[in-house]
C-alpha cells in the first residue's frame, strides 16, 4: 500500500491573523484533494474573501477540478480576486490530477524535479481557460504548493534536509526559511511513497 504524508501550514502576515492565503485537504475514496488559495492583499477584505472560498471548496472538492475552478471563477465574480492550485491525488496509482490560475508555484522534488505551472489570470476577475493536467507520481516524490509569500526559486541544495523530514517538518521549514515576510505565506507538502 503506498504512503501519503501531508501537511498544510500557514503563516498570516498581520499578527491578527487575518489571512488572505487559505487551503483545503480532504480525504475520499482513497484520493486525497488539496487547495491552495492566495487572495490578493493581505487585509481583512482579503481574509473574508478567503473565507469565503474555503466554504465554497469545502462544499465542492469533490467535483471534477476543472469545473470547481471554473465554479469558483462565477462564484466570487466582481471580487479583487485570487490565485489557487487544486490537485488530487489518486492514492494507489500515484496518479496527480492539478488545475491552478495565478501566482502560486508548483515543485516536483524526486529522481526527477519539475516545475508546474499555473495558467495566467485572476480567479474571480479575468482568467484564461484553466488546463487540467496529471502526472505520476514515483516513490519518495514531494510535491510542494505554495503561496508567493515564500521564494519560488530557492533550490535543494538551500533546503537538502526535504528528503528526509516529515510533511510538516517542511511545510514549517520552508515557511521559515524562504518566507519573503512582505506577504501572507502559505505551504501544502505531500509526501508520496509507494
Ligand atoms: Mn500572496
């Protein structure tokens, strides 16, 4: 049976804690969905709007990915706007279905470490036609979403401890290592072993 390990840490960057980045882990039938969600700004306009999508993808994560972006487009229509990744991940095959739009970096480390990308836009104002794409995932694979609080461009060499630390061990690490500390920061690690 493969393994998953997971975590999703957040950090706010008003000591409130009023946070304009949100996500969302669900399990079913052996998938496993994630979102992560940047607002943009970082007020409490942002926080309410963020809150606003946290209970619109609680109510829909278990729909096709494409059409909960695309719903979620409608849904917060007229708003500042926000970026998001969605993946789900099929536990037994490996397979990772992700659809995003916006400002977020998606990292593959493994045997082999990739970058995925997001389409252009705003979610909620202009977007372009979400892609919905898969890849799968090998043994001890890491995926790693995140908001652009944290550097997109730091590389392993900066943070060699990711192969051997737990989901939530590097959610937090690469929180507070990489954090630009001009944002909210916020970091999804799933951890795949088959
Ligand atoms: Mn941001």
């Amino acid at each position: 049976m493969p393994e998953v390990d997971y975590y999703l840490a957040k950090m706010p960057l008003l000591s409130a804690g009023e946070c304009g980045d949100t996500g969302l882990i669900k399990e079913f039938d052996n998938k496993i969905f994630s979102a992560v969600v940047d607002v943009l700004g970082h007020s409490k306009n942002a926080h309410q709007l963020a809150q606003v999508i946290e209970k619109f993808l609680k109510e829909n994560f278990r729909k096709d990915l494409k059409d909960i972006i695309l719903g979620l487009h409608e849904h917060i229509k007229g708003s500042v706007g926000a970026a998001a990744v969605l993946c789900l991940l099929d536990v037994d095959s490996g397979q990772l279905e992700y659809t995003g739009i916006g400002n977020l970096t998606i990292r593959i480390f493994g045997l082999a470490n990739k970058r995925l990308l997001p389409g252009d836009g705003v979610i909620g104002y202009t977007m372009t036609s979400p892609k919905q794409e898969k890849i799968i995932l090998a043994h001890n694979d890491i995926l790693l979403v995140h908001s652009d609080g944290i550097k997109a461009h730091f590389e392993l060499k900066d943070y060699p401890e990711i192969f051997t630390q737990s989901a939530k061990e590097i959610a937090a690490g690469v929180i507070s290592n990489f954090n630009k500390g001009i944002d909210d920061a916020t970091c999804f690690v799933l951890k795949y072993r088959k």
